[in-house]
C-alpha cells in the first residue's frame, strides 16, 4: 500500500505543473506577431508584443505597433487620429489595468510600454483609431490567452 502511494505521488508531482506556467508561449521568432486591418481606412495593422504580454497588474507588459498601408510601405494615420490600445475581459466584465499610450517612434511605428493587464486569462485587445474628441473612429481587435 505504501508503494502505491508513493508512486502514486510521483506521477502526480512529475505530470503537474504550477497554474501560472499554463499561459500561451511564442518562441522567439513569431513573439505573438500578427497583422490585422481596419475596415474604414486601407490602413493594415501588425502588433507585436515585446514579450510575452504579463497577467498582473505588477508587471508592465510592451506592445510595438506597425501601420502600414496597402503596398505594405510604413505610413502615419491619419491626421486627427490617435492610436491607442484597450483590452477586456468578456468572461469576468472588467477591463485591463492601464492601456498604457502609445509613443511615436517614427513614420508607422508606434511603442506602448506601459500596459497593465490585472490577471491571467482571457482577453480581448483592441487598437483603437480615435479623433480628437476620443470617439472611436475604427478599431482592430484579437484575442489573447495571458
């Protein structure tokens, strides 16, 4: 009986891994990389996040944005709009932490770095072109597992 029950605890601590360790990893090479496009502007969007986006309001999490256009030549939005990020919880209605603003790195190129995600789960993320008045003129949107 004691045999049992100890290789019974062996297979158990050898097939079971912490809760935090089962999140969604890319490898170095793809870091999550996609390429969406907004449907009122012939704008197309390529995100990219840093690393591994975090599932806690603790750690800040970088997402680098690429618009181009539909040559696939870097451009800027449109004047009067401003990029920004938003992200959800469909499963528990609540949204993210901070979304963080995006600076301007050169023509088409856009770095959050300052988002802040409040656990791990589920998401939605959103890439909002907005006017000067925060109305949202155009979004993208993607799911993400943290």
């Amino acid at each position: 009986m004691y045999r049992i029950f100890i290789l019974s605890l062996c297979y158990l601590m050898s097939s079971c891994d912490s809760p935090m360790n089962h999140r969604a990893r890319f490898d170095d090479s793809e870091k999550s990389r996609q390429t969406l496009a907004f449907s009122s502007q012939p704008l197309n969007v390529e995100t990219q996040w840093l690393s591994d986006p975090f599932g806690n309001a603790k750690q800040q999490s970088a997402l680098l944005v690429f618009i181009t256009d539909e040559q696939g030549a870097l451009t800027d939005i449109p004047e009067g709009l401003s990029l920004n990020f938003y992200a959800d919880m469909p499963s528990m209605g609540h949204p993210m932490d901070d979304a963080g603003a995006f600076q301007k790195l050169e023509t088409g190129i856009f770095l959050n770095k300052t988002i802040r995600f409040n656990m791990a789960g589920d998401w939605r993320m959103e890439l909002r072109l907005q006017d000067e008045e925060f109305n949202i003129t155009d979004q993208v949107q993607w799911y993400e597992f943290l």
